[in-house]
C-alpha cells in the first residue's frame, strides 16, 4: 500500500521480545512514529535497530497532534502509532487519531499483538467464554461495589497496587468467596499470578501490599442476580425503611429473599 494511512502497532507490555516481526516492520516503514513516550519508544526502536521520526502523542495533546498527523497522511505519509504498553487506545490514548482518520477517508490498519488484559484473563484460570473489560477501575465506592457485585461475565480491570488491597477488602466484604485472580507484572522478571477467593486475597494484600502494574481478574457474579435485581432489592428496602423498618434488618431479610448480598443493600441505602 502506498497511499498514506495508519498503523496501529501494539508494544511490548514487559518484555521487548514480544514484539511482533509486523509491528517491526510497520515501524521501519513509517514516516512518522507517534508515540506517548518518545524515550520509552526509542529504546524498543534502538533494541530492533530501527530508525524513524518520533512525535509525542498522549492524552494532553491528542486533538492538536490529530490535527497535524491527518493532513500529513492525506498526502501520503504513513503514520505508525504505539502506546508505552500493549495496544494502544485500550486504556491508552489513540482514539481521537483513529476517528479522525475514519472521518477522512483514511486507512487505519491494526495489527495484532501484546495485551495485558487477555494475557491476565487467560492466565486467570477464570471461565473466558464471556468477559467484559472495564479498563481502569471506578474510585467512587458505590460504582465499584456494583460494578465488582453485579458483572454477569468474567470482568477484566486495570487497577493501582495502591488501591487494590482496598478493592479486595470491598469485594470479600460482600462477597467473600468470590473466585478472584491478580496478574502482577505480567511478562516481566518478577510476573506473578495469585489466584483464590476475594477473602484470601485480600487478607494476602493487606499483609503484602503489591508493587507493579495490576491486571484484576474476578469471576462472574452469582447466578440468578442481575442489575436489575439488585435494584428492585435496594427500591424495596428504601420502601420498607420509609415506612418505618430499620435498615440492617429489613436488609437482611430482603437478602435471604433476593440473593442480593446485604451489605450492599445497606450501603446502597446509606449513600442515598
């Protein structure tokens, strides 16, 4: 292909010798790299002895570089784009680029590689038939107990170490025997996989705070409970408590009767 166009290029997630001989050769013939990092890219380009022009790209100036990079490839150069990590726009800047170049008319070519979040839910040991990735994890508490509570499918997260001791604490607290995996570090020299229940890891973690990048693999909710019900449930409970009922135990009742777990129906009803 001659005309100008996009690649997308997904780096190495850990170790450099993931990369693919595609990608390799994507960046030998691009005219322009764009990249988060430039530092971090030209150490992957110098390993493979590749020369090109390197241009920053990351999320503070994604419109202006869009900008500059769409007329460059009108008239025919070709622009490879990288994230620091794994492919770009998952949880990486990129997205602005690529539909901008959809509004042109322009090619946008993406070549397969290096993912973190396949690489954790594969490693997991967790059903993989049907998964959701939610990127990096909501820091509201109510939005991240629901979302780890009420996730019909295997969810896939990026999360903090700083923060995840915390999120396994929330999750065994209502959930505690919750099939769960933590992917740290996946690809590097100290990569480790621990897999358990919410309540195990997360006495784990709270001992052994983590280091790294975090990939959280937690396994599908209990059968039977949707959304949907777990909003029905939190509806009936506001009912009964504006009637008079007390909340801990009118909680705990509509839990025996829904499968809703109670403590997130007391929260849910202290956070109105």
């Amino acid at each position: 292909m001659s005309a100008g166009r996009l690649v997308v290029c997904p780096t190495p997630i850990g170790n450099l010798e993931d990369v693919t001989l595609r990608v390799l050769a994507a960046l030998r013939e691009a005219d322009i790299v764009a990249c988060e990092d430039t530092r971090r890219t030209r150490t992957l380009l110098q390993r493979y002895g590749v020369t090109g022009t390197l241009v920053s790209y990351h999320e503070h100036n994604e419109r202006e570089r869009a900008a500059e990079l769409v007329p460059r490839m009108r008239s025919g150069a070709i622009v490879a784009l990288v994230s620091d990590a794994g492919m770009p726009l998952v949880s990486d800047p990129g997205f602005i680029l690529v539909e901008a170049c959809v509004a042109a008319g322009l090619s946008v070519e993406v070549l397969p590689g290096p993912s973190s979040a396949i690489a954790a839910l594969v490693a997991s040991g967790l059903p993989a038939e049907r998964w959701r990735f939610t990127g990096f994890l909501p820091r509201k508490k109510g939005e991240l107990e629901r979302l780890l509570t009420t996730s019909v499918d295997t969810l896939v997260a990026f999360e903090s170490p700083k923060r995840l001791p915390g999120t396994l604490a929330l999750l065994a607290a209502v959930d505690p025997s919750r099939p769960v995996a933590v992917c740290r570090e996946l690809t590097k020299v100290h990569e480790e996989v621990r897999r358990g229940s919410a309540q195990e890891l997360a006495a784990h973690y709270a001992a052994q705070p983590p280091r790294g990048e975090v990939v959280l693999v937690v396994g599908a909710a209990p059968p039977g409970l949707t959304p949907g019900d777990e909003e029905r449930a939190i509806a009936a409970l506001r009912t009964l408590t504006d009637a008079g009922a007390k909340p801990r135990v009118a909680a705990k009742v509509l839990a025996e009767l829904t499968g809703v777990a109670a403590n997130r129906l007391y929260a849910a009803h202290t956070e109105r």
